[in-house]
C-alpha cells in the first residue's frame, strides 16, 4: 500500500507510482494528440517530446528538470489546441509529482 504519496512503491508492482502516473498521462495525451483532425506548425515537436517524456518515465528515475523542459516545450507546441488542454494538465500534474529539482552544491 502507498503510504506517503509519490515517495513509496505500491506493494507487488515495484514500479515508483509516480512513473505510473506521468506514463499513463504522457500516454493519453498521445493518444488525443494522434486523434485530433488539425495540423498545427509545432505538431512534432509535442509529438517527440511525448515521446521523451515516455522514454524518461520507462528509465525509471527521470530527471525534473528534464521532465520539466519537454513539459514547457509540449505546452509551447499545444498550448493553443483547447481540446488537449485536460491531458495537458495531466501530463503537468505528474511532472509535479516529482518535485523539484535537487540543486548541486
């Protein structure tokens, strides 16, 4: 059972749920993205950093400040497409998860 949210690994998955949860919105964000009938100028360029958000998340350990730019840059090249808005918003609520970044010393 998770027991302090985004910190712990749910018992018997042994994946951090906070790698599920950028996974599953970063995955349904492609999914509308793939669907959505209009051509925009920066169309891949969300397309690829989905696709690196995605990468990130299967590594296991992403890097928040990584995770953090490619959200910027997806925003930047959908931000203007109101039907993506909601998975957006998703896609950023599980950058959050991740907290900030830790600063060198």
């Amino acid at each position: 059972m998770l027991r302090s949210v985004g910190q712990e690994r749910l018992t018997g998955s042994g994946e951090d749920p906070r790698v599920t949860e950028l996974r599953t919105a970063v995955s349904r964000l492609r999914r509308e993205l793939a669907g959505h009938p209009a051509e925009f100028p920066d169309r891949g360029i969300a397309e690829d950093e989905l696709a690196a958000l995605d990468a990130m998340a299967v590594g296991g350990r992403p890097e928040v400040l990584r995770l953090r730019r490619s959200l910027l840059l997806v925003a930047g090249a959908i931000g203007s497409v109101s039907a993506l808005a909601p998975r957006l918003r998703d896609v950023r609520i599980a950058v959050e998860l991740f907290g900030e970044p830790r600063h060198r010393p």
